[in-house]
C-alpha cells in the first residue's frame, strides 16, 4: 500500500517564519523524493517565477497517522538547488562543520503559550486571573489549562524519536514549556522545528491554537523564551572555557540579539527573570543574567552555560549557528 509523507518547511515570512506542510502519497518501496511548492504564497518567491524545492532532510515516523506514514522535514532550495534566502540551516551545517571537532551541543526550552477563542487559555473574559504566582509547575483545573494537549504531544514527540527531555508549565497562565535535547547545533534544530510542528498539529484536534509570541500580555506577565543550553566537549571538562565562552558571548552581544527573535526588546526589560537586551551580563546561578552558568556547573567546575535571551520565536538554526560561531571561534583561538 503507497504511504503518506507529510512535508514539512519553514516559509519566507517576515519578522518570523511559520511552519507549513502538505501530504504526498509515495508508492511502496519509494522514498521521499525532491518535492515542489508555490513560493508565492508563502513570502518566498515573486509569482512570475514561483517554484521553490523542498529537499528531504529528516525524516521520522509519523505519530499521528501511524503505520507506514512519515514527517518529512525538508530545506527549501531555489530551483538551481542552492539555499533558498529563507533557509538558515544550511548556514548551520557548515557553521557545525567548521567546529565539529570541538562537539558543540545545544538543549532548548521551548516556552509558548496556548490560545483558546483568541485569548490565552485561561484568560477571563472581560477580566484578569489571579496575578501570576501559582501557575509555574502547578496542579488544578484552577491553574493549568491545556495539559491534554501537552500529554499527547509529549507522547508523540518520543514516538516520533524526537529527543524531548521534559514539560513544564510556566509562570505565565496558559503558558508551557518543552525541552529538547541536548544534541548538535543541526540535529537540535531539526527536532524542535518537527516539535514546533507537532504542537500546533496535535493543538488543532483541540481546538487549541499554540503560539510563539514573545510577549503575549503587557504588562506584569511573563515573557515566552527559548533558553537555549550550550556546551563543548572542553567546557564538559573544565571550568576556564566555561567562563571563556561567557566572555565571547559579551563581546558579540548585540549581533546575538539581532538573530534572537523579533520583538526580543519587549521581552528583555529587566524584569520577569530577563536582562535588559541591551546590556549583557553572566553569573552563577542568575536567573536576572543573560547568561546563567547553573550551580551544578560552578560547582563541579565543568558542565554547560545557559543563554537566557533566545526568544521563543527565534529559529533554533540561526541561535545555534550564532553560538556556535561564536563560542567556538573563542576557544579554538586560546
Ligand atoms: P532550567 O533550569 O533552565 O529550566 P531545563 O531543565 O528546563 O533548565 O533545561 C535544561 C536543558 O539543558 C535541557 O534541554 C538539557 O537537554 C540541556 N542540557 C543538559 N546538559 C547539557 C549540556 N552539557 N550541554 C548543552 N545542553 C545541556
Ligand atoms: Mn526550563
Ligand atoms: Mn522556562
Ligand atoms: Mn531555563
């Protein structure tokens, strides 16, 4: 029997890219093949000359269909088979195949926050919720909206293969987070962009919308970000390349808030557990840093460091790619 693959790839739309996908039936015994799309109507090409490639580059099982069936992530080519302007991962590829020797890994915190009849689930209408306080980690119909949805796309994210390392609900009402990894700066991309997918897929059977937005509400609200996690084989060993790689990150610091995600200076204010985006700061344990290196780094002398500032909007290919570079680039040249 012919199977179906779901094709999915990130558009040209700007300030941030949104996920798409369509369903190609493939005869048995075939595998995905190149595909094509019209660019036109997803920001990536002008009508006149519309065809854009999406090239196969991940493919998983599909949770949600099952049996044979499969999730195709692809990277979207132009018709001469290079790069399409909109596709930040092949950047990410040769960024990890410069630096593969020092074997950088990435783990992300995906925040996002559930939207239910155009407010956040949870949202009153015609009023607030309790200040937030209970939500982060809690328990009761009082304070959790949309777990059913969190349970099944944690379920499908494993059987999927996706390297999903734990849920949480967040400060925020409505709002969770996932996390995924820690893998190399491609792969981590690869999996977070098939969750992001998964999510929004798996919220639609319940009439839950998910969204990325970095700052959903105004005010005394917390924001949604995408810590991202970052260590090297020598920062796993010792402590000094710990702090080195803190400092590199200070020297660049306003070029890393430029690919971070849009909106990021209505996130970053100096409250809510940020650092003001335009100042830069690291520190044990500082969760008001931009940069926090964990206790259990400081204490071991060895581990990981935590960059705070990533929105949850940002494109995993483009942070990793930054930190890498210039992480990387710090410590080759000691
Ligand atoms: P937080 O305390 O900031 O909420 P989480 O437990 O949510 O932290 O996320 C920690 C992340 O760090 C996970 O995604 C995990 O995969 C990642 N991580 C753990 N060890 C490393 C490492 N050595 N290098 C990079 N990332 C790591
Ligand atoms: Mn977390
Ligand atoms: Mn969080
Ligand atoms: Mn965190």
């Amino acid at each position: 029997m012919p199977y179906r693959a779901e094709y999915i790839w990130i558009d040209g739309q700007k300030p941030t890219a949104k996920l798409r996908s369509k369903t190609k039936v493939i005869p048995t015994g075939e595998e995905p093949p190149l595909w094509g799309f019209d660019g036109s109507s997803t920001e990536q090409a002008p009508g006149v000359e519309s065809d854009c490639v999406l090239r196969p580059v991940f493919i998983r099982p599909d949770p949600i269909r099952g049996g044979d069936d499969v999730l195709v992530l692809c990277e979207v080519l132009t018709v001469d088979m290079e790069p399409h302007p909109s596709n930040h991962r092949a950047a990410c590829v040769a960024a990890y195949e410069r630096y593969e020797d020092q074997e950088p890994w990435l783990g992300l915190e995906q925040e996002y926050t559930f939207y239910k009849d155009g407010r956040p689930h949870g949202w009153p209408i015609g009023g607030y919720p309790a200040p937030q306080g209970g939500y982060y980690c809690g328990v009761g119909a009082d304070e959790i909206w949309g777990r059913d949805v969190v349970e099944d796309h944690t379920v499908a994210c494993i059987e999927a293969g996706l390297m999903i390392s734990g849920t949480n609900a967040e400060v925020m009402i409505g709002q969770w987070e996932f996390q995924i990894g820690p893998l190399d700066p491609v792969t981590v991309g690869d999996h977070l962009w098939m969750a992001r997918w998964l999510l929004y897929r798996i919220a639609e059977n319940y009439d839950i919308s998910a969204h990325l937005n970095p700052k959903p509400v105004e005010g005394d609200w917390n924001g949604a970000g995408m810590h991202t996690n970052f260590s090297t084989a020598a920062m796993r060993e010792s402590y000094e390349p710990i702090i080195a790689a803190c400092e590199a990150l200070g020297e660049k610091a306003q070029e890393h808030i430029k690919g971070y995600g849009a909106g990021i200076e209505r996130r970053l204010t100096g409250l809510h557990e940020t650092a003001p985006w335009t100042e830069y700061s690291y520190g044990v344990s500082n969760r008001g840093a931009s940069v926090r290196i964990p206790w259990q780094t400081a204490r071991e002398q060895k581990g990981y460091i935590e960059d705070r500032r990533p929105n949850a909007n940002a494109d995993p290919y483009i942070v990793a790619t930054l930190m890498t570079e210039t992480i990387c680039s710090a410590l080759e040249n000691r």
